[in-house]
C-alpha cells in the first residue's frame, strides 16, 4: 500500500512537470508568447482564474486549452488527494499524525517484535513483565489497537520492508524478534534487519531444525524453536519438576521474592575491573551464579574472580537490587 502511494504521487508529480514545460511551449508556439506570458497564461487557465487580461486568439490555442485545462485539473486534483490520504493514513493508522512513531523515536535500547501474532503476543506480555520498552509491527491494525491503551507502542505497516523497520528505530534498538508463523518471512526479516544495521541482535521462531539452520545462516543472532523448546522442557520438567518449577517461578517474576536476570558490564562502569568479593562492600547482595564471557562459561564463579568489560552475568536477587546493579553496570 505504501508503495503504491508513493509510486502514484511520483507519476503525478512528473505528470504535472510535464505540462506545465508542454504546456509553456505549446502557448509560446500557438499564441506566438514570450516565455514568461506563455507559463503565466497557462497557470490563470489551468486554475480556472481566468483574470481576461490573455486569452487565446487562434485555433491552435484554443485547441491546446481545451487539452491543458481538464488534465490540469485532473492533475492538480489527483495530486491534492495523495497528499491528503497520505495525511488522512497517517492520522488513522499511525496514531495521529505520526504521534507514536515521534514516541518511538525518542526511545533507545528497546526491543522490535515484527508479527503479533499468537507468539508475538505473548513475547510482548513478557517483555512488559520484564519491563522492557516494546515496539511492535504488524500490518493488521486491528489487532494492535488495543496496544496503545496498555501502554505498548506500535506501528502499522511491513516489517520486512526496510521503512517500517526504520520507523520503529531498528538503529537504536537493543533487539529485534521475529515471531512470524511463515519461516520464509522470518528469513527475509533477518536479512532486512542486517543490511539495515548488520550488529543488530535478532532473534528469530523456527518452525524446525531445518529452518534453525536457514535462519542462522540467514544471520539471526539466536533462532528458538518453540516445538522443540517445549518438547524439551516437558520432557526435563518431568525429569526434575521442582527445579524447572522453580527457575519457571523466578524468571516469570509473578511471585514475590528474588527473580534472576542477566547483566553486561560495560566498559568504565562502577562493576568493571572489581571482583565478586567487592560487592558486600559496594553494598550489593545479588548473588552471581554465572558468568559468560565470548565462548566460556564460568558456573558458580569464585569471589577472587575479576569482572572484565563485556562480562554477561546472570545474577539472582530481589529486584530493586537487580536495577540497581544493572545502573552500574552501564557506563
């Protein structure tokens, strides 16, 4: 829809260019006009002002007005109403004259869920229990009206055309998902969202292993599997019940008490270059039980150990203390 728009306005603006050079000429021929008389006789003609002071005096001039007037005014009359349903489109389905995607810009580090579908839907429930700012795209508007109420934003359009990706800040964004149901769309999403900003983490649904292997090769960061994963899950639930209980219980945060979270530190934050046995005295009591760094995996880390910059610690702890620790581990 958008590309058409856009297509239509081009045709025409140049078909409005076009007549007013032929038309210029056209007088300056028939009417025997300097140019300047000739682009002035044609303006009062095609707005219809008609001020008497030049009017046609030969055939051939009434000729060429009888063509200029009615497809200038088609012309003049096409062009108003793109423009205006480009403004009546834009108050309808993006909020108001633009006003969410003038949110959107004014966000960083957020999250993109492209598709709100069953599994877009509950992907933007958790982020906004895990507090995240959210942007999501999807082409139904129907379906995304409810969002603006509960404080989510959104935009109206295609998330694999390189525009709407742009509108929803994919350059300042801390991730992109993609939770379409068609693996062909989340394939073409990848490779969207990497020429658009090739760091981009995103990470992608599957519908299978063969599909994992497409998307990664596509360039997706992660690619989750969601037959897979709860097939595993049920099956190591059934395994050890009270541990996945548990973990399920703390990374939800739906009961009170401590939950658990990962942390990058960055480099020149309050956190890089101290060492685990640091932290009573800094005044934090979050445990760090694991720590990844590029390839390796550190379980049950020692206090003597060293936080380096682009550390990701997964630490348990009550929340507050959590965001407190995540402030300083920012820059």
């Amino acid at each position: 829809m958008y590309l058409r728009r856009v297509s239509s306005k081009v045709l025409l603006t140049v078909a409005a260019l076009g007549l007013l050079v032929l038309g210029t000429w056209g007088y300056t021929v028939t009417e025997n006009l300097d140019p300047f008389e000739a682009f002035y006789f044609l303006i009062i003609s095609v707005t219809t002002v008609g001020f008497g002071d030049i009017h046609p005096t030969t055939e051939a001039g009434r000729i060429l007005t009888l063509v200029v007037v009615p497809v200038g005014l088609l012309v003049v009359f096409g062009l108003g109403v793109t423009l205006f349903a480009d403004r009546f489109w834009d108050m309808m389905l993006r909020g108001g004259a633009g006003r969410i995607e003038r949110r959107v810009k004014s966000l960083r580090d957020h999250f993109i869920v492209c598709g709100y579908g069953r599994l877009g839907q509950e992907v933007v429930a958790s982020l906004r229990r895990m507090k995240g700012p959210v942007v999501v795209i999807d082409r139904d508007a129907e379906k995304l009206r409810d969002l603006e109420g509960e404080g989510v934003l959104y935009i109206v359009g295609d998330a694999l055309e390189e525009s709407c990706l742009r509108r929803a800040g994919i350059e300042r964004a801390r991730c992109v998902l993609a939770t379409f149901g068609d693996d062909t769309q989340n394939v073409y999403l990848t490779l969207e969202a990497r020429e658009i900003k090739s760091d981009v983490p995103v990470i992608s649904a599957a519908s299978g292993r063969e599909a994992r292997r497409r998307l990664y090769l596509a360039g997706a960061s992660r690619v989750v599997s969601p037959q897979i994963l709860v097939g595993d899950i049920l099956a190591k639930s059934a395994h050890n019940p009270h541990i996945y209980q548990m973990m399920s219980d703390m990374m939800s945060g739906d009961i009170p008490g401590e939950t658990i979270t990962q942390i990058v530190v960055s480099s020149g934050s309050q956190l890089s270059g101290k060492c685990l046995n640091d932290f009573r005295t800094m005044g934090l009591s979050a445990r760090v039980v694991l720590i990844r760094q590029e390839d390796t995996t550190i379980l049950s880390p020692s206090g003597d150990l060293c936080l380096e910059p682009g550390m990701v610690l997964v630490v348990v702890g009550e929340p507050e203390e959590l965001d407190r620790m995540d402030r300083m581990s920012s820059a």
